[in-house]
C-alpha cells in the first residue's frame, strides 16, 4: 500500500469556509462538497486507491481556475487536478484535505485551422471528441490512448500519452503546439503558440507529462493531420516469442515503420479470443498485428512485403486482411483486451513498463517466473515498435494478500523493465502507484533536482502533491516520510 | 585569447564546472564552437569546449536508438546510421557556411540548440528525438533523463528543458537518440506561382492532403517556387508526386523533380542557401503560422527571404541593425509567432533581446529554474538574456 500524507488539520477544520470561499468563486453548481457527491470523484483509473476529497471545483473558464488557484494558493490548500480520471497511475487520486479541480466542463472546441492544421480546445474536450470534429473535413488528432472516449486532452497533455499509432504519429509531446496555463498563484499565461519550436526554454516540452505538478492547462493547441488515403493490418502467429521477436527486428531492419505493431502473448491471445472472437490462433506462443496506410495498392505493396519477411519465421498462421471489414475484425480481440481479461479475473493491474525491445524474450520469460512464484496470472500486451510493456496482473481484490502480491508482482516487473536498461512507465504516467518505486531508475539526486524544478513551478508543493516523487526525503512532507 | 577546456571524459567535465562554480568563474559552453555567432555573446573569460568527449557508445539499428557523446560530429553519427540505411530524423542543418565554420557541429551542439530541418513539419523537431540525456548542473553534478528507450514518462522530461536552452541549464554530456530508416527515395513536386501568399496555398493544400508530405518550403524569386517533398518507396513516390500534381494542378504550371535532384534541392533549403544571405547581413529565423509566413515577408519588404515550414518558418536576411532587428521582432509579434536572431555581428545581438520577452510570471519561473540548474550562474551568461 502506499501511503499519503497526513492531511492538514488546518485545512480539515476550515473545510465549510473553504467550501464557502470557493462558491463564492464559482457560483451556481460548481462546487460539489456532499459526501454522495463526492463518491465518483474519490478514485480515478486505479481505481483500488479512493480517498473523497475535501471537495469538488468544476469551473467554466480559465479566469475562474485561475481564482480558484489563487484562492488554494493564499489558504495553503492542496489541489489535484483532474480530467476525465482515468489515470491508471492513481495520477488523479484525490487527497482527504485536497481540492480536486475538474476541467470536465471546459469542454469547446474553439476553433479550427485547416490551412494551418491546428485546433484550439478547452482542456476538458475528450480525444476522440477533436477527432471526431475534424473527420467530416478528413482530418484527424493523431494520438489515439485506448481510453479516447473518455480521456480528456489536459489529461493527455499531462501524461504525455501514447496510443496504438504513435509508432508513426509520435506521442501527445510530438502533435501540439502551445497551452493557456494557469500557476499555483493563479497567474495565466501561454507557451507555444500556434507555430513551431517557441524560441526560448521548451517549457511546452517540460510541462508535457508533468503529471499536474506543475501548474494547471485550460486551453491546448493541437496538431491535426490529414487522415491517410486507408488502412489495413495483417496478422501473424509464431512458435515462440522470440521467435515473434526475431520477426519485429527484421520487420523494422526491411526500413518499413508500419503505423502499429502490437505483440500479444499466448495468455494475451487467449483471453482475446474467448472474449472478442476474433479468429486468433489457440496454439500460437505470440501474435503480432501489424497495420499500414496508403492508397490499396500502397497497402497491397507493403502488407507484401511484411508477409514475406514474417514467412521467413515459419509462422503457424499470417492472414493479410483483404478488406477493411477484416482489418477490424484482426483488431477486435486486441482492442478487447481489457474487458477480456476482465471477464478472466475480477481484477486486474495494468502495468505499463518499457523495454529495449531485444530485451522482450527475456523479460517475458521472467514474467512468466514470477507468475508461477506469485500465483497470479499475467497476459502481456507490447508495443513491439517501441518497446512499451503492458502486463497485465489478474488478481482479487477482495483478498487483501492477492492485492499485495499482485501489486509486489508489478514492482518487480517494473524493477526488471530499469534492470534491462528500460524505464519504468512508457505512457500511464508515475502518479501515486509508481512514487515509490522511483528511486529503482533514479539517484536521489537526480530525483533532487526534479523536485527543485517542480518546487519552482509551486514551491509550497500544493499541486498534485504525494505524487511522482516519493514523500521520503522530500522536505516538503517532513511529517508524513 | 580566451582560455579552452578540453576535457577528455565526464569526470574531468564535471570537475572543470566544479571548480568553476566554487570559483564563481562564468563558463562558455560549447561543442565545436560552429554556433559561437548564434544569439548573444557569453560573458565569460573561459571556454568548455565538449570536443574531445566524442564517440558513438551505443547503436542499436533494430531498436532504433543511438547513443554518442555530446561531443561527437554529426558527419561521423550520419555516416555510422547511414551505414544501416537510418538516419537523424530531425534533419538537422548544416550551417557551417552561415557561421563561417570551418568543422561540423557537434551532436551535443545540435540538441542545446534544437535545430531542426525541413522534416520538422512531419517528423518533428531535433528535441522530439532526443530519448535520453546525461548532463551536469551548474556545479558539476551528474543527472540523466529520460534514458535508452523510445516511450518514456519517467519523471519530469529535463531532456527537453536542456534541448534549446542553449547550455545555460546545464552541460549536456551524452545524447541518446531515436533514430528512423532513411526512405529509399524521395521527390519533389513544385508548383510555380505568382506570389508567396499563392505558394503557401500550396503548401497547406499539399499538407492538408493524405500523401505525406515531409517537406514544404518556397524557394524565393520574382515567381517563387513552392516545393512540396515526398520520402517514401519507390512505388509510392510515383503515385503520390502523380495524385498531387493533379490535385494542385490548377494552382500554378506544376513539375516533379526526381531523386537525386530533390535530395540536392532539400539539402539547400535545409541549410538555407537560398536566402543567399551576404556575408556582413544579420539572419534571423522567425516562427509563425504558416499562413502568417508571407506577412512576416511583406511587413518587412527585404528582398530576402525564405519560407520552410508550410510558410511557418521564415528566415530572413537585411541589414544588421537594431533598426531591422526592431522591425523583425514588431512583425513576429504582429504575427503571433517567435523570432530568433540568428546570425549577426557581436555588437548588434549584445544590444538586442535575441528572442521574444516571456510574460512576466513565465520569466520568474525560467528565473527560477535558472538558479535551480545553475545556481552560481556560471553556465553560459548572457547567452539567452542579458540577465541569464
Ligand atoms: C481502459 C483504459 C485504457 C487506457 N489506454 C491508454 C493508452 O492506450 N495509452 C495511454 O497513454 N494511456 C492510456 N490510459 C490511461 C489514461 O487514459 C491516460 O493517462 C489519459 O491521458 C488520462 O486522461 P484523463 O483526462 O482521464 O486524466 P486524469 O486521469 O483525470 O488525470 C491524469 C493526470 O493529469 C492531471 N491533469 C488532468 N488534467 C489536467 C489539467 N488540465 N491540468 C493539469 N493537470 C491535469 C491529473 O492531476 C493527473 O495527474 C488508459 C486508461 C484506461 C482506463
């Protein structure tokens, strides 16, 4: 379990006059403080963590989040921001003496650029909603999070997300170009604009995956791309995930970059299929799907050329979809594979490690260890271009020691993932689940002097605080450590 | 002459900022000093040169990832990813003609300042690249970032505060990039037209359109040309450059340029050659929407200029006097974009602001994060700002 700070006595006791003071900055409905109210706020993607917080903003403009911080910041109120909550990492999880700011209703697209390939939206618009606004006129907003129904663009911003295209779009860092922000103190201002690479420090790069420790977005400008003429995927099945390994290396040493290239392990194919139908081999030990763009004969050409080099693997079975129709269907079980292994296992912990991708025969054979000594299932689902590793941990939540172990589990991948040179989060962010493991990929001094960045964003540590950074040796929560 | 430090490894690096920092002896900071006349002049007696600590320490092709010491030379990086048909994504200029250098820009160099080509457009810039850092403090203080993979969100991302902080947040020692295959061919459709507002029409038609365009600029002249560039396989170069030519056929007399001479013509606006700036002119790069591009031209009616970017990049070249300089940076904030003084003699960028002002609360921040980074300042003075 990870703990959190103790919350402020001064704060708790005051809670009615902060509640007060908030109304006052956000009238009408904006501020949510009954404790029924507050239930759908207490936890977020990670969802075996809940903690109600003090109360609830949901302002409507970047002046009023500005007030509302300035407000925080003068009452040394703590404040989580917070978009559609679907953090895996705990990343929105509220604190007990905390004021979780929602941006869910700044939620317009304001305006759209088609000669100069960029929309200006409020933080609270969904991802797949600036899509979906922009596909009439054949362009699209190319990060594509699995969560994009729901997952909000000042969440993507601050988790820097990826998707199952980023291979060739790049992650949410690669496609925008400016914020409005708004500091601790309250003050608002933009970096970026809505032109390339801003002379000066990048701040648009630093405050890109800052987890909402540095200060608060209310407005993004986002990149969007003309949609490709189509696409297509293929599969292919092999014997061995190294096997499968080996068919990656000579796909990305052909010079071709598919858009997506996704591996799945044979407990990954399993589940899949008994959820989605999706006509996956049962006797594969790893599967791959594989998708190009282009014009149909762009398609035919390249999902050639793939099929060629995955026949030098001795595949156990390679299906090149004809249609778009069968595309679909390669990817219906892949994109099922949440709810399938949901339907396995009442619970599950989805882990989110990268790896040098040489490394993966390894690290999946040492998963598959630690499954047995742990007695816990785990599918595997890998972004095989980049290296990005999703195990995902069946357990019961219902049995406290299966929680422990599963979580202990997802350390020691985590731990294996920085052994063999990789990272310990690709794309879900560190939030509360990964802090303490923190110090297995950094030197305390290099977590000092991000800490001291953070700290001269919000020196008195009162945005998204206990997060990232383990409370241990930080000044700033002395009494909690 | 002011004093060179050439240290040889990481350790004599850090101790050579060390004792400059217990010193409180200012430090400029550089690679192989190609970039010297870039923004404004360091306020120090004495120079870190990075040049010896050179070399390639990681290639692996199939995970697309290299790593080199910062100061290794980008010919000796290009040739080895060249090799396995790779390449820098970023495109990274060669402006050794433009500062009169007589050697190539070291890798370190390149991603302290965050310069990136013509595939900026599509592939994104230099800093988009760059997967891991190690690097020093002001005190000599080892850190890394990010680290050897392609998909990282470890932790706040201090590889892109150094990437174009110009060696004033710290001294980067090693860089670990994302590299990508280097398409098979390449070619070019060009559309000549009437004016720059006309090419630029092009050029969003062509980026607006689903065939990939990895390059659009116009290459001036009393009808400029609006180049639009394609890096794919072969098969797929024919089809696109034909699907294009077609789709801007109306918009001016339209020709395709084959491999080889569209790999020579990127390779000039890469390096803008040609703006054709005289030797004695100030060069400045100016960033703004792309449609904004033509404006920025006309607002300051020199002859010379050149659009990349779609229109969003110009580069401009006029006298260099506080006078131009005044009216370049009026017509980047009247466009809403950013300017950067790219080129001109010392007198001159010691006068001037180099770059925009950031708003007040921003720049107490950059204050901020400067004393955190460098606390007794002796990382590049005055290199960004009079003060920092
Ligand atoms: C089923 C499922 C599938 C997923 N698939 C993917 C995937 O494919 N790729 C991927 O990368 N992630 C994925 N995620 C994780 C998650 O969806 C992303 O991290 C997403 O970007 C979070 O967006 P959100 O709006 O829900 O943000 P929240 O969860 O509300 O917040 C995320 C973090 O950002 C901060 N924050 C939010 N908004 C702001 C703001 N405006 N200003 C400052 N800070 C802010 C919060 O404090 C928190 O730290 C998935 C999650 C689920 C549940």
């Amino acid at each position: 379990m990870i703990s959190l700070p103790e919350p402020k006595p001064a704060v708790m006791a005051r809670r009615a006059e902060i509640v007060a003071g908030l109304q006052a900055l956000v009238p009408g409905d904006g501020v949510i403080s009954e404790a029924v109210r507050l239930k759908p706020y207490e936890t977020d993607g990670l969802s075996a963590y809940r903690q109600p917080p003090l109360a609830v903003v949901l302002p409507t403009t970047t002046e009023q989040v500005a007030a509302v911080l300035a407000y925080c910041h003068a009452n040394g109120v703590r404040v989580v921001p917070r978009g559609a909550g679907t953090s895996l990492s705990g990343g929105a999880l509220p604190l007990a003496d905390a004021v979780v700011l929602g941006l869910m209703r700044m939620n317009h697209i304001l305006e759209v650029d088609y000669a100069n390939r960029l929309a200006v939206v409020e933080a609270g618009v969904t991802n797949l909603g600036i899509t979906n606004h922009v596909a009439a006129d054949g362009f699209f907003y190319a990060p594509d999070p699995s969560s994009q129904l729901a997952c909000m663009i000042g969440g993507n911003v601050n988790m820097n997300s990826g998707g199952a295209h980023c291979l060739k779009y790049g992650v949410t860092a690669n496609n925008l170009l400016g914020l409005k922000l708004v500091t601790i103190e309250g003050e608002i201002f933009e970096v970026g604009g809505r032109y390339l690479d801003a002379a000066g420090y990048d701040w648009l790069g630093l405050l890109t995956g800052s987890e909402g420790q540095l200060a608060v977005i209310t407005e993004v400008t986002v990149r969007i791309l003309h949609s490709p003429e189509g696409q297509r995927a293929m599969l292919a099945a092999f014997t061995s995930n190294e096997i499968a390994g080996e068919a990656v290396d000579a796909i990305i040493a052909s010079g071709i970059i598919p858009v997506a290239l996704e591996f799945m392990d044979r407990p990954a194919i399993h589940a899949c299929e008994a959820f989605a139908h999706a006509g996956y081999p049962l006797d594969a030990e790893a599967m791959l799907i594989i998708e190009v763009e282009g014009s149909t004969a762009e398609q035919d050409m390249l999902l050639g050329r793939l099929k060629e080099i995955c026949e030098r693997f001795a595949p156990i079975s390679l299906k090149v979809a004809e249609t778009a129709e069968q595309s679909l269907a390669i990817w219906k079980g892949r994109k099922g594979a949440f709810g399938a292994v949901g339907r396995i296992s009442p619970d599950y912990l989805c882990m989110d490690g990268t790896i040098p991708t040489g490394q993966l025969p390894f690290v999946l054979k040492r998963i598959g260890e630690m499954s047995a000594s742990y007695g816990l299932q785990v599918a595997n689902i890998f972004h095989a271009g980049d290296g990005n590793l999703h195990p995902l941990i069946m357990f019961d939540a219902n049995d406290p020691k299966s929680f422990h172990d599963a979580e202990q589990f997802g350390a020691d991948i985590l731990t294996l993932c920085v052994e063999v040179g990789g990272c310990l989060t690709g794309e879900h962010g560190v939030g509360v689940e990964k802090r303490d493991l923190m110090p297995v990929q950094f030197t305390p001094f290099e977590l000092d002097q991000m800490r001291a960045v953070k700290a001269a964003f919000d020196p008195d540590w009162l945005l998204n605080p206990a997060k990232v950074f383990p409370l241990e040796g930080n000044a700033a929560f002395q009494t909690a450590a | 002459m002011s004093e060179t430090l050439l240290p040889a490894d990481e350790p004599a690096v850090a101790a050579a900022i060390a004792a400059a920092a217990a010193a409180g002896e200012p430090l400029a900071i550089e690679g192989r000093g190609t970039k010297r006349a870039l923004l404004r002049p360091v306020q120090a007696a004495r120079t870190l040169s990075l040049r010896k600590l050179s070399g390639i320490t990681l290639y692996r092709p199939q995970e697309l990832i290299l790593s080199a010491w910062a100061g290794t030379p980008l010919p000796e990086i290009e040739a080895a990813l060249a090799e396995r048909g790779q390449q820098v994504v970023a495109e990274p200029p060669d402006l050794t003609a433009l500062f009169g250098a007589t050697e190539a820009a070291t890798i370190g160099g390149l991603v302290a300042t965050n310069l990136s080509g013509p595939r900026r457009i599509t592939a994104g810039a230099m800093r988009d690249h760059v997967m891991g850092i190690r690097a020093m403090n002001g005190l000599g203080e080892v850190f890394r970032s990010g680290g050897r993979v392609l998909k990282n969100v470890t932790g706040l991302d201090l590889c892109k505060l150094l990437a174009g902080s110009h060696g004033t947040l710290g001294v980067i020692t090693e860089v670990t990039l994302k590299v990508l295959p280097a398409a098979p061919a390449t070619g070019t459709v060009a559309v000549r037209v009437a004016d720059l507002t006309a090419a630029v029409r092009v050029l969003s038609a062509g980026l607006g359109s689903p065939y990939g365009v990895s390059g659009a600029a116009v290459l001036p002249g009393e009808h400029p040309l609006a180049v639009l560039r394609l890096e794919e396989f072969p098969e797929s170069i024919a089809y696109r450059a034909g699907r294009l030519r077609d789709a801007l056929a109306g918009m001016g007399e339209v020709s395709v340029i084959e491999d080889a001479e569209s790999r020579a013509l990127w390779r000039r606006v890469r390096d803008a050659e040609p703006l054709e700036a005289a030797p004695e002119e100030a060069i400045w790069r100016v960033s703004v929407q792309p449609t904004a591009g033509p404006g920025v031209v006309a607002a300051l009616g020199f002859g010379k200029s050149l659009l990349d970017w779609g229109g969003g990049l110009v580069w401009l070249a006029g006298p260099a006097t506080a006078e131009t300089h005044a009216a370049v940076m009026a017509a980047a904030a009247a466009a809403g974009g950013s300017f950067t003084l790219f080129r001109g003699p010392e007198a001159l960028r010691a006068a001037v602001a180099v770059l925009p002002e950031e708003p007040a609360a921003l720049a107490a921040i950059g204050r901020r994060v400067k004393a955190v980074m460098d606390p007794r300042g002796v990382l590049n003075p005055g290199r960004m700002r009079a003060a920092g």
